[in-house]
C-alpha cells in the first residue's frame, strides 16, 4: 500500500515552462482528438462523404471526360479538399467550444502555443485520412495515377498550409454569433495562395511538366507555410485570451 | 493565498469590476455572493487567468498575474458550472488527458484516487456522454483537483442539478476542502453557501460591499445579512 | 459634442479644392492619349485611388501590430477607420480600371495577377467587417480584426505571385499579349503633371476623410458613453 501523502506530494506540478512539458502536450491534445474521433467518426466520415459528394457534383458539371480530366484533376482535388477541409476544421473547435473544453485547456499550466500546435497536427491527420482515401478513389474512377511521390509531397504542404491558417480562424470563427458560417468567408480569400500554388504544383507532377516549372509553385507553397505558421504562433495567444 | 488589490476590469466602455479588494487566507473557504450580473464570474475568470485585468494587482499562492500565469494556473483548480469535459471520451480518458497536459508524473495511481474519490470507479470505462448532470459535475470536479491544487475556484458549481445531485457534490467539495485547500465558491444558492464557507463576501455592483466570517453571522443569519449588503 | 476642429474644417476644404483642380486637370488641361482617345483620362483618378487604397492597407497591418502589442483601442479606431476608406477607394480603382479596360483590352474584366489580387483584396476586408459584425466585446473584436487584418496583408501579395504562376501558362487568357504592353503609353509632360497632381490630391482626400472617419468613431463611442450613463 502506498503511502497517501507521498502520494499526493508526487502529483504536485509547477508551472515552470519546460520543453518537455510542451511536447507531451502538443501530444496529449492528438492523442485526445483522435481518439475521440476514432470513437465517434462522425468528422472523419462527414468530411469524407463530402468529399465524395463533391467529386460527383464535379464530375457532371465539368464533364469529366478523357480530354478535360487531365487539366482539370489538380483544380477538382483541391476544391474538393479545400471544402472538406473547412468542414472539418469548424467541427474540430465546435467541440472544444461546446463544453467549456477550450477554458480546460487554457487553464493548464502549458504556454498556449501548444494547444494550437495539437489542433494544427490533428486536423492535419483527418485532412490527410481523407485524402489518402479521396485518392485512390479519384484514381479507379478516371484512370489516373495519383500516387506519385511528388504529388503527395504537393498534398502534404499544401494541407499544412490550409490546416495551420484554418485552425486559427476556425478558434476566431467559433467565438463570433455567426460562427458555423463564418470560417469559409475568413478562411477562402486568405488561403488562395496556398490553393492556387497547390493545384500549379499538382497540375505540373500530373502533366510531367520541368521540374523548372514545378519549383516555383513549391517554393510559394514553402514560404506560405513557414510565413503562416509563425504568425499563427505569435498571435494564438491574442485569439484565446480575454 | 490569494491577494487582490483595485481590481479594476472593463469591458470597452463598460465597467464590470471597479476596484475590487479581496483577500483570502489559506485554508478558508469563501463564498463570493451576489445578484446576477454584478461580475462575479468575470472576477473568478480573471483569477483562473483565463480573462486579462485592465487594472489593479493580482498575487495568487506567491505568484503575480497576468505575468506569471503558468506558475499560477499549476496551483489551481477550477470548476465551472460548464463541466469542461470531451463526451467522446471516457472518465479515465478525460482525467488522463488532463494529467498529460498538466505535466503530472506518474499519473495513473492518481487518476484511481481521483474517481473513487468522486465516487465514479465504476463507470470509470464509460463515456462522458452517457453521465448524468450530477455524475459530470463530479468528475469536473475530480478533473480539477487531479494536479492537487492549493487554490480551487468554483464557478456556481450546482447549476442544473436535483437534489441528489446536489447532495452527492456537496460530500466531494466538502471532501476537497477537507483537504487544506484555500477554496472561493461564486454562488447565488445562500443555503449552500452557508453550510460550505467560512467566510461570505458581497459583490454587488462592481465592488465588494461586505464581508463576514461565519463566528460573525451567529448573532443574524446569512439572508439578512446578504438583504443589508444589497440595500447598503 | 466637441465642434469639428479648425485643422480638420481647412482641410475638408482643401480636399474639395484638390479634387476640383485634379478633375480639371484629368479631364481638360491633360492632352487626349493618342491611341486610347479619352478613356485614358480615367487613368489618373484610378492610379490615384489605387496608391491611397493601397496605402491604407498597409497602415492597417501595421496598426495591427502595433494594437496586437499595445492593446490601446485607439489603434483599432484607427485600422477601421483606414481599412474602410480604402475599401471605398480600391472599389473606385476597380471600376474605374473596368471602364478603360472595355475599349483598352476589349473585356470588362480579365483573370491578370493584378485584376485578381484586387478582387481578391475586396473579399479580404469584406471578409473582415464580417468577422467584426459577430463579435460584441470590444477588444476582443479588435484583437480578432487586428490578426485577420494582418493576415490579409501578408496573404495579398503572395496571391499576386501565386496568379503570376499560372498566367506563364496559361498566356493566352487576356489576347496573347501581356497587359502592359497592351494599352501602356507614355506620358508628355502635362500627363505628368496632371499624374502628379492626382496623387497628390487624393492622398489628401484620404488624409481628409480618414480623419473624418476617426472623428465619426470617437463619436460613436461618446454616445455609447452617454447610453451607458443614462441607463445607470
């Protein structure tokens, strides 16, 4: 039998900043989002459902015929994306909305960056989920290869991108009356260079365009993501706060 | 404990706290009353740190807010009458998500003592979702105490629950500040109040406006000492 | 009410003035563009426009900063004073970029890096009025506008790069010639002046009417003020 009051002295913590303290909970906020959602799928299987939808609407309004599918593929699985994407996104804060969760995390003794940063990987991971099912899918249907290294490496950024600027406006959105219809209006107009880079990029792995070609549109993608990931850092603390 | 002076908070053009003084010794256990709308959840939000002050100085267990509010919120435990849980995971889930972003070493003994604390061992595999008002409120409560704060901080904690409910979260605060914890309870149910505080302080208007230990309201009852502050 | 200061009665006064003078100058005194004819007189107000507008935006991301650091109200009387004012006169430049492009490139509108920022600059801040409109407490209305506002900033000129990717293929959007060239000319010696001029003017105009708009916001919350106090 334990001793009680050594016990409870070990439970004690400090608050003093540490790096450790930070990872594990930047690592706590993904282990609890998904489990939750690997529980519930009601996320996951709304965005991807969508996403199907999606291609469906797309596939008779443009006629995606052998012709046309090859310079339209990278414009439909971003749009496609990006609309599933702020689904998601707008889901993952509601939640911590809903219950008072968002005042539980704040009130633990972590600089606040980590909460952001947790959001940001696990809305990452649904993102991707998604897309890596989307793919596949798209790929049996027109009978293109999407599974070339360089486009997934366009995915991979272009969704960090998306996910670090969505993840901060969907903490703003959620605050606001209007706020299951405001995060595509704030999020779309702010997020087009990294769509517009991202289809270039896409379109030009698809096409076997010049890796000349191709460098630019990943560059912009690049400075996109580090540009909005550090100020997204420097400013959560200004979105939470009261 | 906790050491307030000229609390002042506006928001905008509106005044909500204006100088605000309160003291609280350790081990007291202090019910913070008043009408609704006279800043009371908005002066407990400020001492959890979630809410910045305008003016004024704040030190909790030795430490200054807003400035050093990590070192402060590893020293607190809050309960609002939101319960601050995720529905999708389970009691144990929730307390050991908690603990991972509290930093707690060696958890796992802790989160046991914990729910048999709240008297929530055995549904401890279940999901929150499925608890009754009452049976989250308790685990808010055991989330809140889980890092073994010095200071706890009730935002009217019996919100929406019956009678029994009630009851039951009257033996777990009273379990927790058994404990030697410092405690401030917000709340406008003066019976409640009355059989938890030590101590009874008066917000009304943005000001404290009375204070009163419990030796003091032997002679007159708390009702009418609450009815004078207001009128005063 | 304090009466409208001197300073700021002079200058409204000197905007009518300017933008009389630069009318005139515009639409007589400059010689008709040899190729273009008349629709080139549009030019001068819309590259009048245009630098102002794009000078508020730039005003407004570093009032962002400077109000994300200082937390003084004041900064976000002055960021929405500037982001409306040159939300109005980007709209101008737009519009009046579509007339001359109706003769010039025989469209009212095309896809060009420029054209496309610009539309998209109006969605930006129509975006950020939008975001204000849901929020009720001050300063967390101007904290949120303050960081959209900032993103805007950084996130326009990156969209201009990122629609120059694809007009290097997809050249034949706009005739098969770039836009420069296709309705660029020089400027004679009274084009310049008259050029000058307008810049000249509607910096001014700017001046006058973002202090305006500053005045009207300082006003707004005296009555604000004065409601607060009446309903007391």
């Amino acid at each position: 039998m334990v001793d009680k009051a050594t016990e409870i002295k070990s439970v004690k913590v400090d608050g003093t900043p540490a790096r450790g303290s930070f990872i594990q909970a930047v690592a706590a906020v993904v282990w609890k989002d998904l489990r939750a959602e690997f529980r519930s799928r009601e996320l996951f299987s709304a965005m991807l459902v969508f996403s199907l939808l999606i291609i469906l609407i797309f596939n008779f309004a443009l006629e995606l015929d052998v012709k046309t599918r090859r310079s339209v593929t990278a414009g439909v699985l971003w749009a496609t994306f990006a609309f599933a994407g702020t689904l998601g996104l707008n889901r993952s804060m509601a939640i911590e909305k809903d219950r008072g969760c968002m005042d539980g995390l704040l009130l633990a003794p972590v600089d606040r960056s980590a909460i952001y940063f947790g959001k940001v990987i696990s809305n990452l991971i649904f993102m991707l989920i998604v897309e890596v099912i989307v793919l596949p899918v798209y790929s049996a249907l027109y009978a293109i290869n999407l599974f070339q290294p360089g486009l997934i490496l366009v995915i991979l950024l272009g969704s960090i991108g998306y996910v670090s600027v969505g993840t901060l406006l969907s903490a703003m959105s959620v605050q606001t009356r209007t706020r299951d219809i405001l995060l595509p209006i704030l999020l779309f107009p702010v997020a087009i260079p990294v769509l517009l880079a991202a289809v270039k990029a896409s379109n030009g792995f698809l096409t076997g365009a010049e890796w000349a070609e191709i460098l630019l549109p990943l560059n912009l993608l690049i400075a996109y993501d580090v540009i909005f990931i550090a100020v997204a850092f420097m400013v959560f603390d200004h979105v939470v706060e009261e | 404990m906790i050491t307030v002076k000229k609390l002042v908070k506006r928001f905008g053009l509106k005044t909500v706290l204006r100088g605000v003084d309160f003291e609280v010794q350790p081990g007291e256990f202090v019910a913070l009353l008043g009408p609704n709308g006279a800043g009371k959840t908005t002066f407990l939000r400020i001492l959890a740190s979630l809410s910045r002050p305008s003016l004024g100085q704040i030190r909790i267990a030795g430490y200054r807010l807003p400035d050093q509010a990590a070192q402060v919120r590893a020293r607190l435990g809050v309960v609002s009458h939101l319960p601050l849980l995720y529905g999708d995971l389970t009691a144990e889930e929730n307390l050991r998500f908690y603990a991972r972003m509290y930093g707690i070493p060696h958890y796992e003994a802790r989160l046991t003592e914990v729910l048999e604390m709240t008297g929530l061992e055995a549904r401890r595999h279940d999901l929150v979702r499925t608890y009754s008002r009452g049976m989250q409120q308790r685990l808010a409560i055991g989330r809140a105490v889980l890092h073994d704060p010095d200071v706890m901080l009730f935002d009217e904690p019996y919100t929406g629950l019956d009678q029994d409910a009630s009851s039951m979260l009257d033996d777990v605060l009273k379990t927790v500040a058994a404990q030697g914890r410092t405690v401030v309870m917000t709340s406008h149910d003066l019976a409640r109040a009355e059989d938890l505080a030590t101590r009874f302080d008066i917000l009304s208007r943005g000001l404290i406006s009375a204070s009163a230990s419990s030796a003091e309201l032997k002679q007159t009852n708390l009702l009418s000492f609450y009815k004078q502050a207001l009128a005063g | 009410m304090q009466p409208k200061p001197v300073a700021l009665k002079v200058l409204d006064l000197a905007s009518i003035i300017l933008l009389a003078i630069s009318t005139y100058l515009a639409l007589v005194f400059a010689p008709t563009e040899r190729v273009m004819g008349d629709v080139q007189r549009v030019f001068y107000f819309h590259i009048g426009t245009a630098w102002t507008a794009l000078l508020g935006f730039i005003l407004a991301a570093v009032f962002s900063v400077i109000y994300l650091i200082r937390k003084d109200l004041k900064w976000d009387r002055f960021q929405v004073a500037a982001i409306e004012v040159s939300l109005v006169f980007f709209l101008i430049t737009i519009v009046l970029g579509s007339i001359w492009a109706r003769p010039a490139w025989n469209t009212w509108w095309t896809w060009d890096p420029r054209l496309t920022t610009a539309a998209i600059t109006e969605l930006i801040y129509a975006a950020y009025f939008m975001l204000r409109q849901g929020i009720d407490d001050p300063d967390k209305r101007a904290s949120f506008g303050a960081i959209y506002a900032l993103l805007g900033g950084l996130s326009a000129p990156l969209t201009f790069f990122a629609i120059r990717l694809f007009r290097t293929i997809h050249p034949v959007v706009i005739g098969g010639t770039n836009p420069e060239a296709d309705g660029g000319f020089s400027m004679t010696a009274d084009m310049r002046l008259a050029f000058f001029f307008a810049l000249f003017a509607f910096t001014v105009i700017f001046i006058d009417l973002f202090w305006n708009r500053l005045r009207l916001g300082d006003l707004q919350d005296n009555v604000e003020q004065l409601k607060l106090k009446v309903s007391m």
